[in-house]
C-alpha cells in the first residue's frame, strides 16, 4: 500500500488527479514506460552517468544565493536557486539529459519532443546533439514566429523542427502533434515531455529527474544555515517541473510552506494563464487535471506575457497538492512580474526569465516571518526575454 500522500500510487494517479487517458495504441508504450523508468533511475549505470553530465555539462550544482536585496526588503533571509547558471539557461536540461539516458537504456534510437517558448526543445535539440541522436520538434507556428532565437538554434543543433498549424497553433498543439508522432511509430520512438504532465509516469519521472533542484537544496541549506529545511518554498508553475524539482524532497516535511506562482497575465477571467486559481477539473494531454475550458469543456486559449506559463493545464502533482491544501497558489500578473524582473536586475545584476520573476513578485503576496529562511526558484535566464523587458522597460507610466 502507497502511504505516502503526495507519491504517484501504481495507477499513475495523485488523489483523484493524474492517469493514463491515452488512445488505445499508446497504452502499452506507457505500460512499458512504466514498467521500467523506476529500475533504470536508480540503477548505478544510470545514475553515475547522470550526476557525472550533471556536474561536468550542466555545471551543478547550481548555487545557492543569499539575495541582499529581497532580503531587506522582506526582511527575512531570502535565498534564489540559480538554475539560471545551468547550461542552455534554465532547469530544463536536468530533465532532457535523464530523459535520453532512459531512452537509450530502453533501446529507443529517435527523439520526440513538442515546445512551446522553445526552452524545452532548446534543451532536447542539446543533448540530442550530445548523445548523436535523431531528434523531431514540433512547435506551434504561432509559437515559432515569436520565438526565434530558439528555433535557430535548435535548427543549428540539427534538430527538425516541424511547425504545428492546427488549433491556436501554440503548445497544446504542439503537444498534440507530439502524441500523434508517437502512435504512428510507437516502438522506435522516445517522447521526450518537458513538464511534469501527460500521462503516467510523465509527471513523476519529469519530478524525479527535477529532484535534484531540492536534493541540492538540503545540502546547501544545512552548510549555509545549519538545518536542510526552510520555512518557505517558492517556484513559478507552468506544467510544474521546476516546482516539483524544489519541492521534491520537502513534500512531506511540514515545516516547510510551499507556495506557487501560476501566471494571471491581465488579472481577469479571460486573460489569465492561472490554471489551478482559475481553472476546473478535465483532462487534457493524457491525465485528469486541471484545465482551462469554456463551459462546454473546450480548452481555452491561456494569456500571459510568459511563454513558458501559458500552458492550459498543470500536472497532476500540483492539481493535488493543491486540492490537498499542501501547496498554496499565488496569482501573479504580468506588470507585477515585470517589475520584480527590473528590480533584481537593477539590484543585483541577475536578469531572470519573466517566468521566475513570476516566483519572485510572490513574494510581495506571502506573509513571511521575520528572520524567516525562504527559497526562491530561479528556474530560467532572461536573455530570451530581452525584447519583452525592452518593450515594457520601466519608464512606461509609472
Ligand atoms: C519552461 C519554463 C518554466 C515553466 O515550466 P515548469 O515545467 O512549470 O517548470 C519556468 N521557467 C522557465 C525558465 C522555463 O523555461
């Protein structure tokens, strides 16, 4: 029997969220899937050669700073976890690398991947080049127009990229297109997801191979302040892989608040891309969620000034650790991340991607104790963003 509450049981479900709602033909691509990522991560093969690419392709571990500024002005001790510093600039090349050396172990020998702002593609289009292997990305065209940079350098990576027009041609249909590549060649091909969703065991083989955010946590919170756990955890929610990564190992530890920040964009009903504040239960891409949708159960388009958040569903993880009351959601909107954005780089010289800076206003929004320990997630860099800061930079109305 599962006694743990917020671990996957053996039917891929958390609480009442999760599952495997997969067309018949994919069934035993997840079954075999299943069956075996358990055994390969925590075999010593796999393992050694993870940590060794980790720490010597990756950079790890990220570092742990002690933020001057947000901790004056919180006035409690406010730490940022730098994923920002990894290679390719944000967390989600922990996830790309584990995910091929699980495909590999499983004799795959062709990648797929879908991408939205192209961080994830980015990431597998890397380490696809690194282990030589043939890789597919599909991606909205609306997705590949506003993100160039990206599409570039997956290309110059040697990836195909294959623009996805059905839909509002962004990453629900990108996701789509994705699956439907893989019931067409189910037996040679990997689907390399890049969030914690989809269907059972996605979301927590994405969440193990994030773990290594929170494992890093601990030991460097016990050398820095003489206690691995702190009072409150912090980290922006898209599909929910940077926020499973930091809480990870912290999800039963009671002393530790976990908080997300899910993207409001405008602060209204119909321009928000706050799933779990906003949205319902449904299913969408292979697990029962929570889902953005019409009354008539349509999938709505999400809005938000981040690419990386606006997706219209969250993993099931999160959906429960919220119906649960073990996280607390945080709606932060786009002039509010804005301006956390400017105010660390002014402050501190780190340009974070607008999807943390999401994580960081937050902050604003917690009631945090004096002389309290807090744990941001910096999951991602901000030089992809650089056009949105120009074109809103802060000598606008204020
Ligand atoms: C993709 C991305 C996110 C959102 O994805 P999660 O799976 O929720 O972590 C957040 N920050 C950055 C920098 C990203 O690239």
């Amino acid at each position: 029997m599962n006694t743990d509450l917020f671990k996957v049981n053996e039917r891929g479900f958390y609480g009442r969220y999760g599952g495997t709602y997969v067309p018949e033909i994919l069934k035993p691509n997840c079954d075999a899937l299943s069956d075996c990522y358990r055994d390969i991560l925590e075999s010593h093969d796999f393992q050694a050669h993870y940590r060794g690419l980790l720490r010597d392709y990756v950079g790890r571990p990220s570092p742990l700073w002690l933020s001057p500024s947000l901790s004056v002005r919180l006035g409690c001790k406010v730490y940022l976890k730098r994923e920002d510093l990894n290679h390719t600039g944000a967390h989600k090349i922990n996830n790309a690398l584990g995910q091929i050396l699980l495909a590999r172990a499983m004799g795959k020998r062709r990648i797929i991947a879908e991408t939205g702002a192209g961080q994830h593609g980015l990431a597998a289009a890397t380490v696809c080049a690194l282990f030589d292997m043939p890789c597919t990305i599909y991606m909205g065209s609306t997705d590949i127009a506003r993100q160039q940079p990206n599409v570039a350098k997956m290309r110059l990576l040697g990836a195909d990229v294959r623009a996805v027009e059905s839909g509002n041609q962004t990453l629900k249909d990108a996701v789509n297109e994705a699956l439907r590549d893989w019931c067409s060649h189910p037996s040679e091909t990997f689907y390399m997801i890049g969030s914690a969703v989809g269907p059972h065991p996605y979301p927590d083989l994405v969440a193990r191979l994030q773990s290594i955010i929170s494992e890093e946590i601990k030991e460097q919170l016990l050398e820095k302040e003489g206690r691995d756990f702190p009072d409150t955890l912090v980290a922006c929610l898209g599909g929910g892989s940077n926020a499973a990564g930091t809480f990870f190992h912290y999800l039963n530890e009671p002393r530790t608040a976990l908080y997300c920040a899910e993207a409001d964009g405008l602060g209204t009903a119909d321009a928000s891309a706050a799933t779990i504040l906003r949205g319902s239960d449904g299913i969408l891409h292979g697990a029962r969620t929570i889902v953005m949708q019409d009354d008539d159960g349509q999938i709505t388009e999400p809005v938000s000034i981040s690419a990386g958040l606006d997706y219209p569903g969250v993993g099931p993880l999160h959906a429960h650790l919220a119906a649960s009351g073990r996280a607390m959601m945080i709606g932060v909107t786009d002039d509010e991340a804005l301006s956390a954005a400017y105010a660390l780089n002014c402050d501190e010289g780190i340009l974070p991607a607008i999807e943390s800076a999401h994580a960081l206003a937050a902050l604003n929004k917690i009631n945090l104790r004096k002389d309290s320990v807090v744990v941001v997630t910096l999951s991602g860099r901000g030089d992809k963003d650089i056009d949105t800061y120009l074109n809103h930079a802060p000598s606008r109305k204020d």
